[in-house]
C-alpha cells in the first residue's frame, strides 16, 4: 500500500476497503455550498501528521466538508446492524462517510470519517447531514473525554456546510470529520452473523486483532475467537469503569455504538452528571431508563454477550460446545467489573493498598452524597484539598462519621499523604464538560454564530485535573433555573 503524503499531509491507506465487499458500499459524499471552519483541532492535525496550518484554510474546509478528496481516498459507508434499545435492526453509515485509514506518526492506523457528509446506500429516510449543535457537542464532550485519559474517538473539526438541515425546527448543517483507531462495531460484527457467512465473521475477526489485539495474532488460531472475546470485555470494563469514576452517562448504548477498539463512540444525548444519583438519565429517548448511570456496567455485559453470540460459530464447529465457554465468559464479567471499580474508588479516595473496610467506605460515600444531592465532581475534588470540606452537606453529622473513617483508613495505607492526594487529583477532575455550560455554548453557536463560549469550554477542558482560579466558574453546579436535565440526539 504505497502512498504520497498530499498537501495537507493525509497519507491515506485502505485497509478496511479490502474486507468482503458486503461490508461496506462506496460512496462519495454530497458537495455543500459554503464550507467553513468552526472548529479545527491543531493537535490532534499534529498528531496524525497532518499540516495543521494548511489544513485549517478555505481549501482545508472544502476536504473537511468532503467537496474535494484527500489524495488517496476511496469514501465508503460501513455495514453494520444493532441493537437499539434492546431491539435488533439493520443500519450502516448512514451519514458518515469513511475517507480512509491515516496512517498517524506513532505508527497506528486512523480512521478519517466524515459525519453527515450525505446521503449514503444506509440511510433510509434520513438526509445524510447533522446540526451545527449536535455536531459541536460531539467535539466538546470527545475532546474533553480525551483530556480525561478516557479512550475515546475524536474530533479534527467541524465545518459549517452553509445548509440548513430540517429538524423539528431549521438548523444549521455541519459536517464533523472524526478520528477513531477504527469503527468496527459489535454491530458490524451482528451484521456479519445475519448473514451466516463464517468467512465474512472470521474476515472481521482477523481485521479486529490486527488492527486493534495484535498480542492475539500469537495464539492458535482455533482459540482466536474466544480470546478476542475476553479482551474486547476487558477493554470495555476499563471503559466503564472510567465512565463511572468522571460521572459520564453515555445515554444510547445500543450495540452499535459499541467499538471493538475499547473507544467510546456517538456522543448523542450523552452527559455528565452533577448531582450524584445513579439512576440519571438525561437521554430524551431512553424512558425506562435502561441506559442511566448505573445500569452502564450491565448494559455493557449485555451488550458484550451480544458480540459472543455472534462469535459462536468460530468458537467451535458444534454451537453447543461453543456456548459453555462463552457464557462462563459474559458471566465472568460482574466480578471482574466489581474488582477493577474499586481500584478506581480507591483511587478516587487515595487509598494504597486493599483492605476490608475499602468497599464499605466508597458504597457509604455515596449513599451519603446521594441522600445529600451532592455534586458528584466537586466532592471528590473537596476530599483531595488538605482539610476537612465543611461547607453546606459536608457541615454534618453524618459527613464526619464517614470523614474519620475516611482518615483512619488512610493512616493505613503507609504513604506520605501528598501520594493520597496526588492520586486523588489525577483521579478526580476539577472540571468535567457540565451539561449547562455546553448547551450555553451550543446555543450561542447555532443561533448567533458565536463560538467564544465553546473555544472557552475547549481549553479549560483540556486539563481537566489542573485547578486554578481561571477556572471557578466552570466548577459551579447549575443553579435550579439553570438545570439542563434532558439532552436529544439531535440526529
Ligand atoms: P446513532 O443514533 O447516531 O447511533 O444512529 C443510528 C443510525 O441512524 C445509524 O445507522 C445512523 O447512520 C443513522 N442516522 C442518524 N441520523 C441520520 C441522518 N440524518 N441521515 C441518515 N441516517 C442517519
Ligand atoms: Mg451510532
């Protein structure tokens, strides 16, 4: 795969493009009238070996908006099926278009994929294109995720296409061109499995491992399978894990928004929590709160058990020996789960070591923060300032009897207390994406064309686990008027 580094520096390879034909349809996307910049990301243009300054032009925002290919590129639409809300369906790229595999300085793979680039052969009624706001949100909340140290795909920008796009009302239309080490889903691989086409599956199989487990391709290929299994659960607990540690509710973990990568993808109707509860949900469309706070770590293991299913037929050639394995797998995941959240409680807390009284002592935190409608990022950030918080709920019985076994606990742990409170800053933000601000900032951009609050909102996210007074006023909760308590896919 020979390629010549373009103007703007895309090198773009092919590589998903050489899977079985019915796992994607070429596709190029619709021209928009006046693209233009919102938001470029000179970073991460850096980072995959881009020319930032060239790129982030009139001639860039054309590329960016899919007026004019990058040199190298084949655009093409990705099949792929899912459960949506518990309910299977057929999808596929329905208005995001991948331009190929950028092949990044550090040696890995990218993906460079337009969404809302048009219409493509997957998108039913749909018109192919995004809002300005939805899209913006993408950006914020991704970029700000990859701030958090939580694995992510991202964003290199977002172009205005000069279109509007007709929703429940008349929107701006922009295009967000993201980057992820790949897009492949559990639902591509649901797709596959409809077809009963083990060539297909085990296709997909070999693509995942290279691409993304490379460590597997040394084991016999018969246990391949199964192993792919453990480590794609194992990357999805770290996920979740994360997600729970920064208050982070994704809000459709429908298995096509799912990765094998271990990323989190489709920022939709996602938020972070302020006031800890774990029943919140803010998706408009998840009414029986099936994708609230806590219920993300078992939506995880079903949606994990989905992609065994599928697995079956290259697990062993009789589907009933291949169950046993599997399901001891899928099953296997609670546990494990359990012992990697309290890892990260104990890191939340900036306790060393394990002991018997560490469950307790998390689980009692926030049964206590929960009663009290405690901020859930500025408690844990309080705990990390060397005295005792007393202000408003913390001003309490209740508070103190937890705080002294808190302090008990960490004489315990044999440790300076500046490494407690350094791992409790690296592990609790000072600054999360509050839901507040970013509607504030996603409102002034597709009404006005202002994009000064979400440049504001980009840079104080992008460290998250460094507090200076420049930053008080992201650190406030919403007042009651203020209060954003549903976000919609805005699709
Ligand atoms: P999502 O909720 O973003 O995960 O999308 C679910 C499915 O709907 C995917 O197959 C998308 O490609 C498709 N979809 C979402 N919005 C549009 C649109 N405006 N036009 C066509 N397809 C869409
Ligand atoms: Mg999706």
């Amino acid at each position: 795969m020979t390629t010549t580094a373009d103007r703007f520096g895309f090198t773009l390879e092919q590589h998903y493009s050489l899977l079985p034909a019915a796992l994607f349809s070429y596709c190029a996307p619709t021209s928009v009238t006046t693209p233009g910049i919102a938001l470029f990301n000179h970073a991460l243009a850096a980072f995959l070996g881009l020319d930032a300054r060239t790129l982030d032009s009139a001639e860039g925002a054309a590329l960016l908006a899919g007026n004019v290919l990058p040199e190298h590129s084949t655009p093409l639409a990705q099949a792929y099926a899912g459960h949506q809300f518990g309910h299977p369906n057929m999808l596929g790229d329905g208005r995001a278009i991948l331009l190929g595999e950028q092949r990044a300085p550090d040696g890995r793979l990218y993906d460079i994929q337009l969404k809302g680039a048009g219409r493509t052969a997957y998108s039913r009624g749909g018109d192919g294109r995004a809002a300005l706001g939805p899209m913006l949100r993408e950006y914020l909340i991704s970029e700000a995720m990859h701030a958090l140290g939580i694995p992510t795909t991202r964003s290199l920008a977002v172009v205005t296409t000069g279109e509007p796009v007709y929703r429940e009302e008349v929107l701006p239309g922009a295009i967000l061109a993201r980057v992820a080490s790949s897009h492949v889903r559990v639902g591509t691989f649901q797709f596959a499995a409809s077809r009963q086409d083990h060539a297909l599956l085990q296709a997909l199989v070999d693509f995942v491992i290279a691409r993304h487990y490379p460590e597997l391709t040394e084991i016999e290929r018969q246990k391949q399978p199964l192993a792919l299994m453990e480590a794609v659960m194992d990357r999805h607990i770290d996920l979740v894990v994360a997600w729970m540690r920064v208050g982070f509710i994704h809000g459709v973990l429908n298995t096509d928004n799912v990765t094998l990568s271990g990323e989190t993808i489709d920022y939709g109707p996602c938020a972070f929590m302020d006031s800890y509860h774990p029943e919140t949900v803010f998706s408009s469309i998840d009414h029986q709160g099936r994708y609230a706070y806590a219920n993300q770590p078992a939506i995880t293991q079903w949606n994990l058990a989905r992609f065994a299913e599928t697995l079956l037929p290259l697990i062993a050639d009789d589907p009933e020996q291949a169950v046993g394995p599997a399901t001891e797998l899928i099953q296997s995941f609670p546990e494990r789960y359990g012992k990697k959240w309290l890892a990260m409680m104990r890191c939340k807390l900036g306790l060393f070591g394990e002991d018997s009284v560490d469950q307790t002592l998390a689980t009692d935190l926030l049964k206590w923060m929960q009663s009290q409608a405690a901020d859930y990022t500025n408690t844990f950030r309080a705990l990390s300032s060397e005295t005792r918080p007393e202000s408003g709920p913390c001003d309490s019985a209740d508070f103190r009897n937890w705080y002294d076994r808190w302090q008990a606990r960490l004489g315990r742990n044999n440790k300076p207390l500046k490494s407690s409170l350094c791992l409790m800053r690296n592990s609790n933000p000072a600054i999360i994406p509050r839901n507040h601000q970013v509607e504030k900032a996603l409102d002034a951009a597709s009404s006005e064309g202002d994009l000064t609050l979400a440049r504001q909102l980009l840079a104080v996210l992008a460290t998250p686990y460094e507090d200076s007074p420049d930053k008080a006023t992201f650190k406030v909760p919403p007042a009651p008027e203020e209060r954003v308590c549903q976000t919609f896919c805005g699709t």
